[in-house]
C-alpha cells in the first residue's frame, strides 16, 4: 500500500488567503526526546537542520505547529510511554488539525509506516539516518497532504557537518560515530541505528574546539561502542587524545565501551591527560559466562575483570559504572547470584539496571522468555538494593577528601545551595558562596549518602 495521500490537508492557503502569515506561525518547531544519550544529541542535530531551514525551535508544546517525538525502542516500556503519549497528543491535534505529528528516532525505524496506518494522528515517520529530509517532507506534506515516511539506513550518514543547536549549558553530548555491529543477541540497536560508521576527528575536534569556546565544561563523546572508532588511521584513544590536546579547559567524558575491545592504550591515554575524566562505564550486562554467551557479549568474566585489574592499577581513582539485565532467558538463580558477586567484586559507583524485555528482529527473540515477571523483579530490586548500598559505600570513602567540582547550578532542593559534579561523576551539593554555573570549585566532603556527596568549599589564598 501506499503509505502516503491517507488523509488529505487543506492547504493553509485556503484558510488564510495569507500564505505568508501562515508560514510564520507554520515554523514554530517542538521536538520531545526519550531514550539514550544518542538521541539527545540527535535531537540537536534536528534543532540544526531545522534552524537552518527556517524554523524557529520552541520549548513550549502549545506554541508549536511541528511536534516531533524522538522516540527510543530499547525496552517495551520505552515504547509504551510514547504510544500513550500520542494518545495525548491528539487532544493538540484536535484543537489544531494543522499540526503536523512526526515520529522521529528508533520507533520510526523499527515500527515504519505501521506508525502511519495505526496511529491516524502520525503525519510523518522519520529513522536516525534521514532527517535531512525533514523539511521537505513537511513541505510536501503542507503543500499536498501526503504524509510522509523515510526510514533507510545509511552506511555513511554521520550528520558531521551539521552545526547541532544545543542550549546554553555546562554540559553538552557530541556524537562521534553511529551504529552498531556488535548485535548483542538482547539489543535492537543495531536495527533502529544500522552499520557503525565514524565521524571524521578532524570534524569532531573543530566541534569540542567550538564548545570549549562556547562556555561548556564538561562534554560526553557518544557511540554505542565507541571503541570501534575509526578515523583513516586513528582509533579512539587517538581521538581522546586529540580531543584532550584541542579542548585543555573542558572536562572530556566517553560512552559506551564494549568490554571485548577496550584497550591498554585507551587507559594510558585517560591516564596521561588531566582533563580525561577518570570515569569509565563498562556495561557487564551478567556475571555469568553461560547467560553472556547467550547475550552474545563476546567476553568472559575472566575477560572483564582482567580489564578492570588494569583499569584500577593505572587509574587508582577511577569511578566505575555499568549496566546490568536481570532476568535474560534461561538464567537461573545461580547466574543472578553471580551478578552480584561480579557487582560485590568490581564495586561500581554506579548501575543502570533492567529487567530483560525481548525485542523482535533480535536473535534472542527466538529463545523462550522463561524467567517469570515476579522473578525478574525481585532479582532487579535484590540487584538495585546491593547497588545502592555499594554506592552508598564508595560515596562514604570519599568523606573528607578533596575533589574539583564543576558548579552547575542552584540545588533544585534548596536555593541556598548549589549543586556540581566531580570528574568522576558524582554530584556534589555546597552551600552557595558567591561560585556560578561553570566555576571550578575544590571542595572537602563533609558527608555523603548513596546518590550525592555534600562538603564545604575551600577558600583559595
Ligand atoms: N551500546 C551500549 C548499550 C546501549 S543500550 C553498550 O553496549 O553498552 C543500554 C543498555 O540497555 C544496555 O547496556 C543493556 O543493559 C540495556 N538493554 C538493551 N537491550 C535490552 C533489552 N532487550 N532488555 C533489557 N535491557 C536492555
Ligand atoms: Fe546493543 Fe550490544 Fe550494540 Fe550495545 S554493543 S548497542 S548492547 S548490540
Ligand atoms: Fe533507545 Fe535507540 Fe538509544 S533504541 S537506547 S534511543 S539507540
């Protein structure tokens, strides 16, 4: 079938008589972002190639008359919470049967025109490869009524020429590469996002060059395997390095490593440059062999440990995250035990948790889905429980040391304190003193609880 002409516009024209009125109030764009820290930075990217076209970016809903949802298909839930949204969404519709709806993001790729033929208030479906074609596709769909959909995945598109418009801030994401070939046997990236494909360094040091001159303080490089960087002959240590070189006055984060392929040389790197932060996340997903076999992780425990060794002999200091699944198929009760043997072993400062959800296309979707709801659950909260109390504990040891806080701004839970982050990632709150967003501040840490740290700043002679 043809996914375009199924519901036919009237053209703005014939209400107005005024085109030109009408293009102003047309050009009013809200985009709403869900999911991983790719998509943040995507929605820049739209905000860019939008900007550019003409269109005025707004954070106010009712204002817009283009709304777009970058959506995220990770988990059911991900999905869930947008397909209610939209559900919310046709009450603007209704009000406004001009506002164009657009699903942008991993869901359009995933879900394609079904998005279309399901949902009548969806006008345009856009994957994380196409938004180029995001204003001629509202153009004709202004002009026509066509809806519209792309959603081809490219083996090059890494949008490096692209200016992102991002907001004032300390804190800014720039993606480095796209994709994903490691098809994790659970994961459904590397189908909404296609093949791995890197930007070019030099493209991306003018852009950390950029933010450093901009005000931010602290930027994240983004991949979803950001170890298989490649760049004519540079890996991604070499990119860390030229990024650390190029931006002395910015605080350089990364994610995410794949542990089969995180290497010695990245770790020197971190180690060699001050403003490298020492803070690594490396997603361990199970502490069983058997269960990481089956998630096709391509690493043992031997192996990610063995990496961790390294890791903490050269950067003594370093905070340690992770990601961990509760619940894949087949694990027993005996693999979940050594989950938290593995978390009790590494002691990470900090975990993302998940039930396991499975996600067509994948090649887990294949197997049977055989742990209980009420099983997976409770081994998550046995799993979130032990990591807030190791977090609590590490945050403990930092009680009385002193450490380098980036302000970033007024507490949201009192007005006489501000809040920072440390280059290990902990956020830090002190009573206000006259510092201001953007100001390194060393502060000694008085107390601390699983989530924050709170100290006093010392006074510089
Ligand atoms: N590229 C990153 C991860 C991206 S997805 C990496 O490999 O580390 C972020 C996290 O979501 C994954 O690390 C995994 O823990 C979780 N995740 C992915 N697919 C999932 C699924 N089907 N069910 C539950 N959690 C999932
Ligand atoms: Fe998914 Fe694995 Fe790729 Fe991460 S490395 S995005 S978990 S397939
Ligand atoms: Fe979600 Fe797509 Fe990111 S599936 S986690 S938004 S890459």
């Amino acid at each position: 079938m043809d996914e375009r002409v199924l519901e036919k516009y009237i053209p703005m024209e014939s209400l107005t008589g005024e085109p030109a009125a009408e293009a102003e109030t047309g050009r009013k764009l809200y985009v709403e972002t869900y999911g991983c820290q790719m998509n943040f930075a995507d929605t820049e990217i739209v905000n860019g190639i939008m900007g550019k076209n003409g269109y005025d970016i707004t954070e106010n809903i009712d204002d817009s008359a283009i709304i777009l949802i970058n959506t995220c298909s990770i988990r059911e839930m991900a999905e869930a919470r947008v397909l209610q949204r939209l559900t919310e969404i046709k009450k603007y519709k209704k009000k406004n049967p001009k506002l164009v709806v657009g699903i942008i993001g991993c869901m359009a790729e995933r879900l394609k025109r079904d998005l279309i033929t399901k949902k009548g208030v969806v006008d345009l479906v856009l994957g994380p490869d196409e938004y180029r074609k995001l204003p001629s596709l509202i153009d004709n769909l202004i002009d026509t009524g066509e809806k519209g959909i792309a959603v081809k995945l490219s083996r090059v598109e890494t949008y490096d020429d692209i200016l992102p418009i991002r907001k004032e801030g300390i804190s800014a994401w720039l993606s480095i590469m796209r994709g994903c070939d490691k098809f994790c046997s659970f994961c459904v990236v590397p189908y909404t996002r296609g093949r791995e494909r890197s930007r070019p360094l030099e493209g991306v040091v003018n852009e950390i060059v950029k933010l450093e001159q901009e005000g931010f303080r602290d930027v994240t490089l983004l991949g979803q395997n950001v170890n298989s960087y490649r760049s004519e002959s540079h890996d991604f240590s070499d990119l860390l390095a030229s990024c650390a070189i190029a931006a002395p006055g910015l605080r350089i984060r990364f994610t995410t490593s794949h542990p089969q392929d995180l290497s010695l040389k990245l770790i020197e790197t971190i180690a060699k440059h001050d403003n490298l932060c020492k803070y690594i996340h490396l997603p361990v997903q199970s502490g069983s062999d058997r269960v990481l076999e089956l998630m096709k992780r391509s690493y043992t425990v031997e192996h990610y440990m063995s990496i961790m060794q390294s890791i903490k002999s050269i950067l003594p200091d370093v905070s340690l995250s992770t990601d961990i699944i509760s619940g894949f198929c087949t694990e027993t009760e005996e693999d979940h035990k050594m989950t938290l043997d593995i978390m009790r072993e590494v002691k990470y400062d900090g975990a993302y948790m998940f039930k396991y959800s499975p996600r067509e296309k994948t090649k887990a979707w294949q197997m049977e889905d055989d742990v209980d709801e009420e099983t997976k659950t409770r081994r998550l909260m046995e799993i979130v429980e032990l990591q807030r109390d190791i977090s609590e504990e590490k945050n403990r040891q930092t009680v009385g040391r002193e450490y380098e806080v980036i302000i970033e701004g007024i507490s949201k839970k009192s007005d006489k304190m501000l809040f920072g982050r440390t280059d290990g990632n902990k956020t830090v709150i002190i009573p206000v003193n006259g510092a201001k967003p953007g100001d390194r501040v060393m502060v000694k840490v008085t107390k601390a609880n699983s989530a924050t740290l709170f100290g006093e700043a010392i006074p510089v002679n």
